[in-house]
C-alpha cells in the first residue's frame, strides 16, 4: 500500500479496524500512542464495545507486554521483581475483577 504524501499511517490502521470492528479504530489508535509514549490510557465503556479486542491487539503487537485479567495488590507483590526497572506495557484487561473478595483471598 503506497503512502499518501502528508497522510499518516495511524489513519490507515484506523481504516483497516473500521472495516472489521466499525469506531473501534479510533480507540486502537489512542491506545497504540499511549502504549508507545507510555502513558496511562484508562478505557471504560459497556461490555461489548471492544474494549478487550483493543487489549488483546496491544498484547500482541507490543514487545514488552504484560497482559493480566485481574490486579491485586497481593498480585503486585508477587510480580515485584518483575516490574522493578520494566519498561514495557502492563495491560489490565477488567478492572472491575481487582480488588474483589476473591483476588484478596
């Protein structure tokens, strides 16, 4: 695919996921530039919206990745070492299973 002078790639990514997930694009998008300048990027939304196919894309395609399905503190402390000086992505894929009854036990 030859690049458009002036035109970004992000916009043909964004494209490409329109295709298959229609306004999911967008969203990709941000978070691909959050996870690359490492910042935080916090998605909420209803279930359904995509919002673990973004997770699981920047999983993937990231090369310091760490991908968990629930956070506890107790987890944390286990994965100390690991996190001491890591300099990747740690994606939490439902917040709403943190800090629940059961992580803590």
């Amino acid at each position: 695919m030859e690049k458009e002078r002036g035109r970004h790639y992000l916009r043909d990514v964004i494209s490409q996921v329109n295709k298959t997930h229609p306004h999911l694009g967008e969203a990709l998008a941000l978070a691909m530039i959050c996870s690359k300048a490492g910042r935080l990027l916090l998605i909420v939304s209803p279930r359904g919206c995509g919002k673990s196919r973004i997770t699981s894309f920047i999983g993937e395609h990231h090369p310091k990745a760490i991908l968990l399905d629930r956070l506890s503190t107790a987890n944390l402390k286990r994965m100390e070492k690991e996190f001491n000086n890591f300099e990747g992505v740690v994606i939490v894929d439902d917040l709403s299973k943190t800090q629940t009854r059961y992580t803590r036990i």
